[in-house]
C-alpha cells in the first residue's frame, strides 16, 4: 500500500530531478494536459503540493544545498543525484511550507526505500532530516546570511549590470510574486473594490486572497486581466492610441494586445503558435475586446500597408520573472542570451520596416540582462540612420521615475516599487526602448 503524499514527493523529486540535470523547464512540467505523467496523474491537491514543494526548492537551492552539505558527514557518493533530490525535497518542505516535520521525514525515508538508487542510504535520509529539524531555527539565518542565492553564471550577469542592486534583487527573487491585474477602466476603483493597491503604472496589486482568482469580482465579466505591473509599461509608452493602426508581434497571451485594444488602437496581434494564438483569442473573447490575429513568422510577414506602431514584447530569457518562474537560472545559460540577443536583433531590425515615416516601435521583453536590451538596441541604431531613440518622458510614468535610464529607455528590476511589505514589493524585470522612423 502507497502511503498518502508518497506520490506526490516521487514526482516532485522527479521534476525537479529534470529542470536542475537536464535543463527542462518547469512550466512544460506542470502543464495541465501536455505535462510530465507523474505529476498529471495526481489529485489536484497533490499536484499543488507537487508545485509549492518545486517552487521553494528552486527558488533557495543554493540554501537548502548548503544547509544539506553542513548537516552530512561526509559529501554523497557523486552518483547519488537521486538522493540529493529526495533530500532536497524533504528539505524544502521542512524549511520552507507548512508540512508536518515528520511527514516530510518519513515520506523521504519511505521514497528512499523504495528505489533501489536509494535503499541503502535511508538511515542517512532519517538522520540527516531529523537533525534539519532540530538545527533548522540556528543553521537557517546564518546559511541564507551567507550563500548566494542563485547559479554563479547569473550572479556574475547580475553584479555585472546592477552592481550593488544584485544582492537586492536576489532578495526579492526569493519570495513568492504578488498577483498585479490590469483594468479595462477606473484602477482606483477596482483597487478599493478588490481591496488591493493601486500601483503608479496604474494596475492593481492584489493581497492574498482565499480562492481561485477566477472567482474575484469582474473576471468573468471581463473587467481585468492578470499582467505584472512591468509588462504594462511597454503598451503604454505610445501615448495616446485612439484610431491609431498597431502591429502587436509575438502577442500572445494577449495581455498586451488587450492593452492596446483597451486604449483605442486598431491592432493586429501576429504569433507564430497557433495554441499561443487560440489562447490569446480566448482571452480577448472573455475580455470583449476585439482584435484582427495574423498566424505567421513575423521575420517572413510583410502586410500590405505600414502600420502606425509596432509593438515587439521580444521572446527572451525571461530573466526577469525569476520570481515567478523560479526554474529559469537554473534552465538557461549565458549561450542561450546570446542566441536570444541575436534573434532579438533580427525581429527589432524586422520590426522597423513595418512603420510609416514618423511611426513608432516599442520594442521590450522580460530579461534583466542588457545583452538583451540596451546593448542589443544600441547596435540597431548604430546601423540604421533612419532611426532614433524616443526617449521616454517622466511625465509619462510619474511615480516611476526611478526607472527610466539615462538614455530614456525603462529597465525594471525585482528589487523595485516599494509596497506595504516586502511580499507585496517588487516588479518583474522589463525593459523597453521606444524608437522612431524619420519621416
């Protein structure tokens, strides 16, 4: 007979086991119907401790690492990756959510005993929880005190670009992400209504909450959508929009295209994924928003007419949604910025060509990384004298001044914005620069 939670600390292991070894990332995962078996297979209640248990894990591995290597006695055999997922799972648990202590130790043991990697090792599994257990309150501070939270190469990249911000912003990647949502009108409104913070980028920073956020007031009407606080900030940096014609590439999900919609424009949402695209109809749908949709490779897309504006929210690393997608240094690699930089390269020099003389593109995407942002810009506008940065006006993003560089583009970072609490601070990492043809 399997014992309750047994199922769930297998899988969990065994994820974790696939993003840290072999580099596979978590959202494919834990995709409800295209995931890993072993965690598909599960209740849903085990597959949101499956998901709690990967995202505490990732997000202090090198944490629960330092605190499993002062607790053994001597290092594991260097075979024994097994092994150190089940004790890092137990660890997570012990350390980081509301599972019983013991639980979490006999689970381990028992996951222990039943794979033949294991067997042999399931007293030194009992030992060394038992002994987390009762050194935990002292070991902890001082392990969080001293080990750097996240892989070496993306430490170097962040003390590389931010300096001193870099410890900050491991600080605030270590938390778990508030929920921000975008209006389709009055934010001040639905802030005092849904009992959250109206933000200066003008979404809505939601308290925790009981439920799915399904249920909140207006999402079935349509009122709101789920949008970091940093992603709004690329679709607003055109000004006014009404009547204006903008070609949104790589759209989907759609929380941008619904943005532009929302403000007036006459968009074009272009994907190359139809799933991607299926979803993003779907949600302009449940939105009651309106949009042409245009299934193609961008690089190879050549509309009849030029369009006002461009929006190019670019595919990227992703490093700045490290809170959210805590997998990601632990999936990418510097070689995977620098193939991202130059297909970056390739849509923004794309992307220009789309406008009529005096139009505008706003090229963004989520990587704190400036290979992918500012240095990747620079080399554009280097090479093409019909174009010039617009730099962004603080008058336009009062309240966020802090982030506008001193060249004019936005970079946003984890450690920014301020809030009640340190849980409810913080903003996705962005950047955006806004570039213009000569007419």
């Amino acid at each position: 007979m399997v014992k309750p939670g047994l199922e769930a600390r297998q899988a969990a292991a065994k994820l974790l086991a696939a993003v840290v070894d072999k580099k596979t990332p978590l959202d494919g995962l834990l995709d409800p119907s295209g995931g890993n078996p072993a965690f598909r297979n599960l209740e849903p209640a085990d597959q949101a401790l499956v998901r709690a248990i990967l995202l505490s894990a990732l997000r202090q591995l090198p944490v629960i690492e330092a605190m499993l290597a002062r607790l053994v006695n001597r290092p594991l055999p260097g075979g024994a990756r097994a092994l150190s997922h089940v004790l890092t799972v137990g660890a997570a648990q012990i350390l980081y959510l509301d599972t019983p202590d013991h639980a979490a130790v006999d689970l381990a043991v028992e996951q222990a005993s039943r794979d033949p990697r294991n067997r042999r090792y399931t007293a030194l599994v009992n030992a060394v929880l038992r002994r987390l257990i009762r050194e935990k309150s002292g070991l902890l501070p001082q392990m969080e005190a001293k080990t750097v939270n996240a892989p070496p190469w993306f430490y170097e990249r962040l003390q590389e670009a931010y300096g001193a911000d870099a410890d900050k912003i491991l600080a605030a990647q270590a938390l778990a992400p508030p929920i921000d949502i975008t209006v389709k009108s009055d934010p001040r409104g639905w802030a005092e209504r849904l009992g959250g913070i109206f933000l200066p980028t003008g979404s809505v920073r939601l308290r925790p909450f009981e439920g799915p956020i399904t249920q909140l007031p207006g999402f079935a009407e349509g009122e709101w959508w789920v949008q970091d606080a940093a992603a709004s900030i690329p679709a607003q940096l055109f000004g006014n929009l009404a009547g204006v014609r903008v070609a949104d590439l790589c759209a989907a999900p759609g929380g941008k295209t619904a943005q532009l919609v929302a403000a007036g424009a006459r968009v074009t949402a272009v994907d190359l994924s139809r799933n991607r695209l299926r979803r993003l109809a779907e949600n302009l749908d449940r939105l009651k928003l309106e949009a042409e949709i245009v299934q193609t490779d961008l690089l190879k897309w050549r509309p009849d007419e030029a369009f006002d504006a461009v929006l190019l929210d670019a595919p990227c690393s992703s490093t700045g949604t490290v809170r959210r997608h805590p997998d990601i240094p632990w999936t990418k690699s510097p070689a995977d910025i620098d193939k991202l930089s130059e297909l970056q390269e390739r849509m923004l020099r794309h992307a220009v060509t789309l406008i009529r003389p005096g139009g505008m593109v706003v090229f963004s995407n989520c990587s704190l990384d400036p290979r992918e942002g500012e240095n990747m810009v620079e080399r554009v506008l280097s090479s093409l004298p019909e174009i010039s940065r617009k730099p962004v006006e603080t008058i336009g993003l009062q309240g966020l001044e802090f982030a506008i560089t001193a060249s004019g583009d936005v970079r946003t970072h984890p450690a920014m914005l301020e809030c009640e609490t340190p849980q409810l601070s913080g903003m996705d990492g962005f950047f955006a620069s806004v570039l213009m043809r000569m007419g």
